[in-house]
C-alpha cells in the first residue's frame, strides 16, 4: 500500500489574511466557518488535492505543510525518529474527523501525518 500526499496547509499568525491572501490570488474557495476557523480550502484544480489554512497559537512559527495517509500514525513517527527525525505532535483525534500527529524531517521540515477519516 502506497502513502499518498492527501491534505496540505498553509498556517501563520493571522489565518483570516491568510485566507484572504490565497484566496483572491489562486480563486480558491475558503470555507472557516467552524470553532476552529481553520479554512478549510477547495482548490478547484483538476488533479490536485484540497488542503487548509489556520491561525497559529501564540509564539508558534509560520508554517508551509503537506500531510501524508499513513496505516499507523504512532509506527510512522517511530520510524521518523529511528532516522533522525523529531516527533512535535503526537497522535491526536481531530473531533469528527481523522487522527493526525506531525514530526520534523532530519533537516527541520514539519511535516504531517493522518490516519482514518477525511480532511
């Protein structure tokens, strides 16, 4: 069985201007409306995948990520650990929706993982 890329996401500071920004550049469909405000983002490209864009806690870096399907969220990070990778959030049920957790690359890169579910 193959990982496939399913979700990226764009989060930062303000996510409202953020969401303004792509969406008038790129014509996407931004829907925030949710607890959350994440936005969630139809591209409306053919072929492409649909991804998200959030407001960062206090103190937290900007950030650019892709998120990979994975069979098993906690063995996917333990690999990443086993090379050099670094887990930043562990596995965690999103209400109504998948399970994500998210590690770094050997070189910093944040990058997220989903189980079960749609995003």
């Amino acid at each position: 069985m193959g990982c496939p890329v399913v979700h990226w996401e764009i989060a930062g500071k303000s996510g409202k201007t953020l969401q303004e920004f792509y969406g008038k550049l790129f014509g996407w469909q931004i829907d925030a409306n949710n607890p959350m405000n994440y936005g969630m983002t139809k591209t409306g490209g053919e072929g492409g995948i649909n991804g998200g864009i959030a407001q960062l806690g206090e103190g937290r870096p900007p950030y650019v990520t892709f998120y990979v399907q994975v069979p098993d969220l906690q063995a996917s990070l333990d690999k990443a650990a086993g090379m050099g990778g670094k887990t930043i959030m562990p596995p965690m049920a999103v209400p109504g929706g998948p399970s994500l957790a998210m590690f770094t690359d050997p070189e910093g890169n944040l990058i997220g993982l989903v189980q079960g579910g749609t995003m």
